[in-house]
C-alpha cells in the first residue's frame, strides 16, 4: 500500500526534467544610466560643500576667538596704564607737591586776594605784593589732639610732651 500511495502521488504531478534544447541568444546593449545615479552624485557633491562650509565657519569663527583675547588682553593692559597714569597725575596735584614745585620756581605765599569778577570785569579786594617768607605751610591730616614728635620739637627748640586726653 505504501507504494502505491506514492506512485499515484508523483503520477499526478508533472515532471520537472531538464530539456536538451539550448535557449535563444540575444545581444546586450550598453546600460542606460539610471535617476539614482545622478541623485547620489548631486546628494554627495551638496554633502561635501556643506562641510567644506562648516569647516570654515569654524576656522572663521576661532580666528574671532583669537582676536577677542588679544583684544582683551590689550584692555587690561591700557585699564593697568590708565591707573598708574591716574595715580601719577594725583600724586602730582598733591598740595603737597605743589607747594614743592612752587618753592622751586620761586613762588611765595600771598597774605591777600584780590577777585576778578567775570560778569562786569570790577576788581573785588585789594591785592598786596607777596613777601619772601619761610614757604607753604601744608597741612595733610587733621589730628584731634596735637602730637609734637621730638625731632621736630628739638628742631624748634622746645621738649615734646605727649597727649593727653
């Protein structure tokens, strides 16, 4: 029985034999070239400038980074001579300093005022020709209690006493 159930199986189906013929040639032509092509070349060559862009905005942009610190750099610079310069022209505008250079140009101090007054010109107060004196007196602080030190109280002549409150 099993081989008849085979046989009635493979006889209902067709036979698959190779066949003695040989098949038909035909030429070839060359392959036309495709849309998918192009489009990969045209989406490769966009890929390409696009970093070839962002390459320099990079470096564009370092070049700036670098500028920006120097610039910096040089403001500090300009801010520290700014300040001595400021300190200098303030040391120099002392009083003390300018009764110095005063003295060394021959200036003297005056014991009167006269006023000028701009609006109608008149001359207020009487000024007196200044007399050659001992020079500027400078006073740089205020103290609340007085203190003669002893080498400038010897210098005068009298004894250094210390305050007292």
């Amino acid at each position: 029985m099993s081989q008849m159930t085979s046989t009635a199986r493979a006889g209902s189906r067709p036979l698959h034999r190779p066949s003695t013929a040989t098949p038909k040639l035909r030429v070839v032509t060359g392959a036309t070239p495709r849309r998918g092509a192009v489009f990969g070349i045209i989406c490769a060559t966009l890929l390409a400038a696009g970093l070839i862009g962002l390459l320099l905005l990079n470096t564009a942009l370092a070049q700036g980074s670098f500028i920006l610190h120097d610039l910096r750099a040089t403001s500090g610079r300009l801010v520290d001579t700014e300040d001595v310069l400021t300190q200098s022209l303030e040391a120099s505008q002392s009083p003390g300093n300018l009764a110095a250079r005063a003295a060394k140009m021959g200036m003297v101090p005056s014991q009167s005022a006269a006023f000028l007054r701009l609006s109608d010109g008149r001359v207020i107060g009487v000024a007196k020709p200044a007399q050659p004196g001992p020079g500027f007196t400078v006073v740089g602080a205020v103290a609340s209690s007085p203190i003669v030190a002893p080498a400038a109280a010897a210098a005068a002549g009298t004894t250094a006493k210390p305050a007292t409150r």
